[in-house]
C-alpha cells in the first residue's frame, strides 16, 4: 500500500463518523498544557517537554498519570480539560465517547467526587453547548484499593445518581497486582444491580485469566483491551457466545510493549473470532482515527464492513433505575456499512447530516 492511499485513507478515518468507548481522561493532556500548569503551579515536569510522552512501560506511564494528574487542581482545569478532549474527538469524526475516569489518580480531589464530577461536567457540557460531541462517564476503581474502598465508591455513585456517568469500570497494573477479581465481585455486583453499565480492563499486562473473571465474576458488558484472550481458545468462544466487546488499543500496547509490531498484535485473530471488537485510543498519545489508519497498513482490514454493536446503546440507558435519561437525540441510528474495517460507528444527528448530505 503506497504513502498516497495511506494518506487517503487517514483522511477517510477522520471524517467517518465513530465513537470511542476506551479513553482515559487521565491520558487526555496536551503536552503544552501539562507544561503551561507546571509553569503555573512551579511544579518541575518529569522529563524534556519533547519527550514526556515518551514511557518505559505500563508503571512509568502510570506514574506519570499520576503526576499530570496532580495539576489539575481547580475545577477549572478539569473543565478546560474535558473541554479540550471533546474538541479533539470532533476534529476526528468523533459523535460520542466513553470516558473513564479514575478518582484515585487526581489527588487534589480525593474526598470530592461530586465535585469533581460537576467539574468535568461543565466542560462537557460546555462542549456539548458549542456543538461537540457529548461524552458519557465510566468512573473506575484502581487495582490495589480494597473490597470496602471499591463498595464505598459504589455507594457514592448511587447516592450523586449524576447524569453524566454512565459505568463502574476498574483498570490499573494487572501484573502488579495480581488476580483482583474475586475482591471487587461484590461492588460490580452492586453497580449492575443499580442500572450501571460494568466495563472491565484486562488481559493487557497479565494473561487470559484476567479476561475470564471480568466475565464470570465482574459481570462486565465491556472488556478493557482483551488482547490476551487470543491464547485460550475457549475464552475466546465464551466472548463470542456472550457477545461481549473488546475495547482493543493497538498503539497503546505497541508503545507500553505488550506487543512488539502492529504485524505481531492479535487484533485481526480476534477480529476473526469474536467480531465485534472495537479499535479505541487508550490513554496514549494517539486518537482512534490513527489508530484505525495503523491498522489499515494489515491487508486483512482493507475490505471489512463497519457494524455497531448494541452496547452503542448505552446514551440512552443511563441510570435507567436511578435517574433521568440525557442525549435523547443520541437514538440508535441506522447502520452505515462503507467497505474499511469493522468498528463501534455510530452516526449523531450532526454527523450523520455531514454524512448523507
């Protein structure tokens, strides 16, 4: 494939429509915002500028989560911030996102999730005001907390009931902190019970298991990444029979090394199998357009409709037995099947107007 149909074909992943179900608010900075707060709140920065998206794995990407997290401080930022994404998902075709948000990585907020929240709300909703596309919440759990922090977070949301979060999600270090399913059972129980949707990350740094207790014990709707499903075939018969996504993210686990080539990464064995993973950005510094347009370079992806699975629905199924519905106009649209790769699109009133003329 030459550089002139690989140009072509990133312009077509930017102006189709699409929705992003796996990104981090967490790795949403702008390298020159990170450095404009440093400057501001005289806080050395961890590296070069040039390089600071530059990592030596999963815990140093961690670590640094931490640390950008630390400058968003105000509620002004966490607005300037979530504003700043939804600017970036139009510009790539983007009509609607999942984003996940950790509590556990913004220090300066700890003990105020409803504050929080109210911050990052009002610049989604700012964003929404100005035409961009709206964003729904998965409000995450870390790895090392414990079966009381993860029911005491649980508690909170029933409690706020806000309109923006739409999922309990759970990511972190999966080598580091080793089999966490049975701990968190109870509290994803809960959640499910409550009407939230339950999105779970593994099978990244660890191997299948992970995969088969977010499934067995966490009751997840969504798998988090998934990509070492691919080494136990019946794990991979039991996504497909449940019908359950897999939010994979190839650049993000070519730059953490989970994988060592586009070419090496199992996407299109899974793709095969399971058929309705979505290709999503994670929280490095790459967008869903190139990451689809990465995956163009694999000739197996050079022909393969787009579909969208029912989890789609979620805009429309938030808090279905806690509070009001928000997004109405996000309603299932009809399906758009142009011949490039299969993927989680889905067409907004907006988008699909630009789309059919």
């Amino acid at each position: 494939m030459n550089q002139a149909t690989l140009r072509d074909q990133a312009q077509a992943m930017r102006t189709l429509p699409k929705a992003e179900v796996h990104v981090h608010l967490e790795g949403c900075f702008e390298a020159d915002t990170l450095a404009a707060w440093a400057r501001q709140s005289g806080t050395p920065l961890p590296r070069p500028p040039e390089r600071l998206f530059q990592f030596d794995g999963l815990a140093d990407f961690l670590q640094f989560l931490d640390w950008a997290c630390g400058l968003a401080a105000t509620p002004d930022r966490l607005a300037e911030l979530s504003y700043q994404y939804c600017g970036r998902l139009a510009a790539n075709g983007g009509g609607y996102a999942d984003m996940i948000v950790n509590p556990t990585h913004w220090h300066a907020w700890h003990g105020r999730l409803g504050a929080m929240l109210d911050a990052i709300d009002a610049g989604f909703t700012a964003a929404e005001q100005d035409g961009l596309p709206p964003v729904g919440l998965c409000i995450s759990l870390l790895r090392t907390q414990t079966a009381q922090q993860a029911a005491e977070l649980v508690d909170a949301l029933i409690d706020l009931r806000h309109p923006r979060v739409v999922a309990l999600s759970i990511d972190g270090n999966e080598a580091a902190a080793g089999r966490t399913g049975p701990r968190f059972a109870e509290a994803f129980r809960r959640a499910g019970a409550a009407g939230l949707r339950r999105t779970v990350h593994a099978g990244e740094s660890s191997g299948p298991d992970g995969v088969r207790d977010a499934i067995t014990l966490l009751g997840a709707d969504r798998i988090d990444h998934g990509v070492r499903a691919i080494d136990d075939p019946s794990l991979v018969a039991l996504l497909a029979e449940r019908q359950i996504a897999l939010g994979v993210c190839p650049t993000s686990n070519l730059v953490l090394g989970v994988y060592p080539s586009i070419e090496a990464h199992p996407v299109e064995l899974l793709r095969q199998v399971v058929l309705r993973q979505p290709v999503e950005q994670a929280g490095v510094a790459a967008t869903a357009a190139s990451a689809y347009t990465r995956l163009l370079s694999l000739p197996a992806f050079e022909t393969v409709a787009i579909s969208i699975p029912p989890y789609l629905r979620w805009p429309m199924m938030r808090y279905p037995r806690l509070g009001r519905r928000r997004n109405a106009a996000l309603q299932q649209k009809r399906l758009v099947q142009p011949a490039i790769l299969q993927t989680i699109t889905f067409l907004t009133n907006a988008a699909r107007r630009r789309a059919l003329g």
